[in-house]
C-alpha cells in the first residue's frame, strides 16, 4: 500500500510539476503555513470525531495515534483511483489491537456515515448561500433547486439509515437488481456481520444521542475550517472575498467533484469547478485556477505526511494498549 501510494504521490508531482509547485507555495508566501496548519486541524476534528464513536468501548487507542492513523487513512483513500476507500480497510487493521476487529469495523463505517452526513449539511449551506450570492438567472436556479431536492433526500436517507440501519436492506436490493445480483452472491455469506455492523449503528445513534451529535458536530466543523483555506489563499492574493463566499465556492466546489467522482485523482474537476465559479461571483477566473494548485500543493503536502505515517500508525501499538 505505502510502495503504490507513494508511486501515486510521485506521479501527482511530476504531472503538476516540481517548479509550479515551488512558484506557487512562493506567491502564497507564509499565508501557505496557516493553510497547512487549516487543514491539520481539519484531521484533528476528524480524529476526534473517531474517537467519540468509540467511547463506549473499554479500550481506544491516544488521540495522537488515532490523529496519525486519519492522516494514513487520507493519504492511502486519495491515492485510490475511481473510489476512495483505500484507507478504511487499514484504519480497521491499525485500531484493532486496542478495539475487537467487528467494532473497528463498525466503527469506521459509523464514522464514514457521519462524515457523508456533514459533507451533505456542508453541501446545502453552500446551496443556500448560492441562493443569496449568484446570479438569479434560470439556468443557476434551477440547477440550485435540483442540487438542494437530491441533496436534501439524501441526508434524509442517511438519517434514517442511522435510526434503523441500512446495510442488510442494501444486500436484499442487491438480489433484486439484474446486474448486480452477482455482487449480493458474494456478499450473501456475510450477511451476519452486516446485522451486527447495522445493530452497532443504530445502537450509536439510539443509545446516547449526544455522542451522536457531538461527532456530528465535529466533521461539520472539519468542513467549516477545510471552506477557511480558500479564504486564506483569497488573502494571500489580496482577492476581497468574505469568509461566506469561500464556504460557497468551497462547498459547491467540493459538491462538484463528488458528482464526477469517476475522475481520477479529481483532475481537472476541481480545477474547472473554480475557475466557473470564481467567474460567476465576479471574481477573475483564472485566479480560481491559481486557487486550485494552492489546494492541490496542500494535499500533496499532507498525502507525504500520510504515506510517511502508514508505518508509524502500526508501530509500537502493543506499548500502548494496556494488559
């Protein structure tokens, strides 16, 4: 895994380029540092949301090593083409010496739950700000309608997917639909862990609410400080752009690449999703380009942390778990 990502991260940064990316970092200038630091706190709340799904249990494993095993978990997902689910397999591997291995893995899949959730309420913030902020013409309208109707069921959905759980109503459609019937075969063996990850998820969300809240609260949070980063790259351009305008170019931005999800490595969708939308609130497009290097610099630099972390968030565990 590390050998592949690290191929991965290398080719990330000769398809950008080494010169680029050192320009950039310099016409951002110190600005860049509070834009790393931005974002290491966004994977502190993250971690911290982790670690609040796993109260209830006897054992969890020190905020630092739960903080280290996000970032691996960051890193190893983006460098995943097509889907980005890479690091959750190693974040179950790399808890489970301090949790059993069917309430890692229930732990995982209730934190994912919670961090689709946030980036849904994230998603419809952005939305609502769009009502207020873009031009009023049919085409935006209507396309902020559509955006707001689908995003709205959806976090619908998921909640109720939280209340009742999801996974075994997931593998009966499954059997119903032609084409995939041959997926639910695979998974029909399994379907007791599916029970026990939904009876731990809807467990999570009955049993005390305000941890569910609480972690909830925590990956809104996340998104809030991860829409900062276009604010502090806005400043470091001198661009007079507001802190509401970075969360709805931020949020319909990251809404964008989640919709064209089939991109690998996001290339080019984020990229054109900000030079449109830096045109449609006035500003000059190009410097919606410029904004997505920034990003892009920012995450090769914390994939390097990640990658560099997938040994240290396996190593020395056994010291710290108590006998």
């Amino acid at each position: 895994m590390f050998g592949c990502g690290a191929a991965l991260f290398a080719y990330l940064v000769s398809r950008i380029g080494l010169k680029a990316l050192i320009d950039t970092a310099a016409q951002t200038g110190w600005m860049f540092l509070a834009i790393l630091f931005v974002y290491g706190l966004v994977c502190a709340c993250n971690a911290w949301a982790w670690l609040v799904i796993l109260a209830r249990e006897p054992q969890r494993p020190p905020f630092w090593r739960a903080y280290a095993i996000t970032l691996s978990g960051f890193a190893l997902n983006f460098v995943t083409p097509m889907v980005n689910v890479g690091g959750e397999p190693f974040k179950v591997a790399a808890v489970a010496p301090w949790v059993p291995t069917r309430r890692a893995i229930g732990s995982v899949i209730i934190h994912n739950g919670l961090r689709i959730l946030s980036f849904l309420l994230s998603w419809l913030t952005a939305i609502a700000l769009g009502f207020v902020m873009l031009p009023h013409d049919w085409i935006t309208v209507g396309l902020l309608i559509l955006a707001a109707v689908l995003v709205s069921t959806l976090t619908g959905l998921l909640l109720v997917a939280h209340r009742r759980g999801a996974l075994t109503a997931i593998l009966g459609a499954l059997h119903r639909i032609p084409g995939l019937r041959g997926l639910a075969r695979l998974l029909e063996p399994h379907r007791d862990l599916l029970v026990h990850m939904d009876e731990q998820i809807v467990q999570f969300y009955h049993t005390d609410p305000r941890h569910f809240v609480r972690a909830l609260a925590l990956e809104y949070l996340s998104r809030c400080l991860y829409m900062a980063e276009f604010y502090l790259i806005a400043v470091s351009i001198d661009l007079p752009m507001s802190y509401l305008q970075a969360f709805l170019i931020g949020g319909l931005t990251t809404l964008i690449q989640n919709v064209l999800f089939m991109v690998p490595f996001e290339v080019g969708t984020k990229e054109g999703a900000l030079y449109a939308l830096f045109g449609m609130m006035g500003f000059d497009p190009k410097l919606g380009v410029y904004t997505a290097i920034v990003s892009r610099v920012r995450d090769l630099f914390w994939i390097g942390v990640g990658l560099a972390l997938v040994w240290a968030a396996g190593r020395g565990r056994a010291a710290e778990v108590a006998p």
